[in-house]
C-alpha cells in the first residue's frame, strides 16, 4: 500500500484548455487494462522535455528528442506494458510506426508526434495492437481525461497519480494538471517513470526547455527508490497559450516565477507521490542536508544516504542502527570532510553531535521515530550554508517479490 496516499478523484482533476485525453484498452501485453493513451494538443503550443540520463536509452526516447529539436509538437502516444528498449534499429523503427499511424489518423506530420513507452525491456513493440487501438483512444479524447490517463500509464504502481492547482499569473488565473507513473527503477536524472505537466498559461517556447529542466530539477531528480536509472525516463511539459496572461518570456520575471512555483508544486506532489508509491514501501523519507559548502555535495550526501540498502532495510526494520547513516556520510564522496562537526537529527530528536553520540541520545526514540511512517533524516556538516533535500523509502521484502515476478 502507498505510504499516506489517497487515489486521486476525477473531480479534482482541472482540464487544460488546448489539450484533449484519449485512453484505450490495446492488448499491448494484457487484456482488459488500459494501456494505451493519446495526448492531442492545439496548435500553437509550446512544448518541451527532458529524458533519462541513461546511455542506453530506449527507442522512444530518441525518437522524442528528434521530434522535440524540430518543433510544432501537435499529439502523443503514450504505451504501458512493453519498453521498447533494448530492441536496437527495430525498436526505433517501430517508435517511429506509431508516430506515423497517429499522425495519418490527425493530418498531421509524424514529427509532430512523441512517442512514450514503459514496461518490460528487450521485448518487440506490437505495433499492429497499438495501431488498431487509436482509433478508439482517439474517440474517447476529452479534456476532463486526466484520471483515465494516470491509470493508463500505470505499470508496478499501485494508485495513479494525479494533481492539479490553479494560481494566478500575469494577472490572469492559470490551470496546471499532471500526470506521472512509476515505482521502481527510480533515480535522480530522471527514472522508470513517465510525467506529463500540462497548463494553459502563455509561455514563449524559448524558456520551454529552461522551465521542464528546472521543474525535473526541483522534483523528479529529487527522489530515489532504489538507485537504478532507467531506460525509458520522460518529463514533458505543455503550455498551450490559451490563458489570458501575457506570455511568459523569462522565468526570472515575476509571471515566471510564479509560474515556475505554481508547476513545482504539482511536479513535486507527482515526484513524492511515485516514493510513497514505491515498491513495497512502507515508509517516506525525507533526507535533508545542511551545512554544506555547496549544494552539489549537499546533494551527494543526501542520495549517500537514500541509496544505502543498509539504510534502507534499517527503516523498515525501524532498527535505529544509525551508525549506518553516518557511514553512507562519510562514503559520500566529500574529500575534506571533518566528520567532528557532523552531526544527525531523526525528526526531533538528536542522534549524533559533533561526529559522536550525542550523551542525551537513547534508543529507545530513535527506535520510535523510525515507526513512523514519514520520517526525516537530518545531517548537518558544519561546512557552510548550502543545503538540499532529496526523498526516498525503505526496502521490504516486497521490493523483491515484485521485482523477482516482474515479468510474469
């Protein structure tokens, strides 16, 4: 079960004026589940997005990156079930059949459609399914089409997950909606997880690519479940220029920002929402570094920690066995660090001081902190003023049940 997360509602859900959703049941690797959804946008909008950081990205995704460079970005067609990864030349011959069959049934260009898939690897896409499906998904696009979509892209997930906010920009009131998907395989620089964002705010297509960057920056590469990156990792980003706001050219302006604000708080909901999610979670956490003289090294403790199987396993535990946080501290990769100035913090209570146990400290609520199921982690380096925060979950039994059974 997700750890304190509710399903979304429909109702809760704001259509995106300029943008139609269409969800279908294809077959693509199981009946009777939808797995098959396209995205229609207006003319005239902007799009822009950021992929996996992994070498070996999958067909899909390069498919997207050459459509994206050229512009006019009009549908998508998004699979579950099948990867499409690790199928060299006819993998990306395939990506490219869907975008063909998408766009005849549009009138559009293939270019001006992306391509998305998530499933299992090294499997041949069945693109006479997905064909034989748009039709249908086609049909059933509507705007009010969020929550079909959230589900449609599902795969180890165990709730779709969805949010939307309003906020004003520009003088003019602006809707944000997104979707994202995904449980494991998740890892800074992007993960096994798709996301799409979409508003109708004005936004110049030159800062697109600048507010998707910073967006994934400030949510999606902020969270880890279990260290692997993968092959399929997708954040886009859709304004479609219907709000009544003047466009947004720079996101150091003030509409920028409070643009940017209103998108990184439905980025991270999503991004927080895929570790609560996690595979056999049980717990959330957040890790936050202080004290540091940069950000990056912040960063790097941090991800020391919330990668560390030992860590991990030990939240599930709630075995305060904390010397193994210290560790991960100490592995991290600072160089000069001074490990008398650390010092660590399970919510409120003080664990270690000055890179020892703290005398006040006793066991007993270290071991009630780590009961909980949202828990804080906090590691002070006595650097300087730098800070980040990364979120993460522990490691069950279950993590490996599900992954030992994936393709079956």
């Amino acid at each position: 079960m997700p750890v304190n997360l509710n399903a979304p509602q429909a109702r809760d859900l704001r259509p995106v004026a300029g943008l139609k959703i269409g969800v279908t049941e294809a077959g693509v690797r199981k009946a009777n589940r939808k797995d098959l959804t396209v995205v229609l946008i207006d003319e005239g909008s902007s799009v822009a997005g950021v992929f996996t950081q992994n070498r070996f990205c999958a067909a899909p995704v390069q498919v997207c990156r050459e459509h994206l460079a050229k512009g006019g970005i009009r549908a998508m067609v998004i699979n579950t079930g099948n990867a499409n990864a690790g199928t060299g030349e006819e993998g990306l011959a395939r990506a490219r059949a869907t975008c063909d069959a998408l766009a005849q049934k549009l009138s559009l260009s293939a270019e001006q459609v992306l391509p998305f898939s998530t499933g299992v690897i090294m499997e041949p896409l069945p693109v006479d399914r997905i064909t034989a499906g748009l039709d249908a998904a086609i049909a059933d696009a509507k705007a009010d089409n969020w929550l079909r979509a959230a589900e449609g892209i599902m795969t180890t997930d165990t709730i779709a997950k969805a949010f939307s906010a309003q906020a004003t920009v520009g003088g003019a009131t602006i809707t944000v909606t997104g979707i994202s998907k995904g449980a494991g395989m998740i890892r800074p620089n992007m993960a096994t997880m798709l996301g799409f964002m979409a508003t109708d705010a004005k936004v110049d297509q030159a800062v697109m690519h600048q507010l998707a960057f910073e967006l994934a920056e400030g949510s999606f590469n902020r969270v880890t479940v279990d260290g692997d990156t993968s092959t399929n990792d997708s954040f886009v980003v859709i304004a479609t220029n219907k709000a009544a706001n003047a466009p947004v050219t720079s996101l150091d302006s003030d509409a920028g920002k409070a643009l940017k604000q209103a998108m990184l708080g439905v980025a991270r909901q999503l991004a927080q929402a895929i570790v609560r999610d996690g595979e056999g979670a049980t717990k959330f956490i957040t890790v936050q570094v202080d004290g540091g003289k940069t950000q990056q090294e912040c960063r790097l403790v941090a991800y020391a920690i919330a990668h560390s199987p030992l860590v991990k396993t030990a939240f599930f535990a709630s075995d305060p066995n904390l010397g193994r946080i210290l560790a991960a501290v100490g592995y991290a990769g600072i160089t000069d660090l001074d490990q008398t100035k650390i010092d660590l913090h399970l919510d409120d209570v003080h664990v270690a001081v000055k890179g020892g146990r703290n005398p006040a400290y006793r066991e007993e609520d270290g071991q009630r902190v780590m009961k909980q199921s949202e828990i804080t982690v906090r590691v002070g380096l006595g650097r300087g003023d730098a800070s980040d925060t990364v979120w993460t979950c522990d490691f069950s039994h279950e993590y490996v049940t599900i992954n030992a059974d994936y393709r079956s």
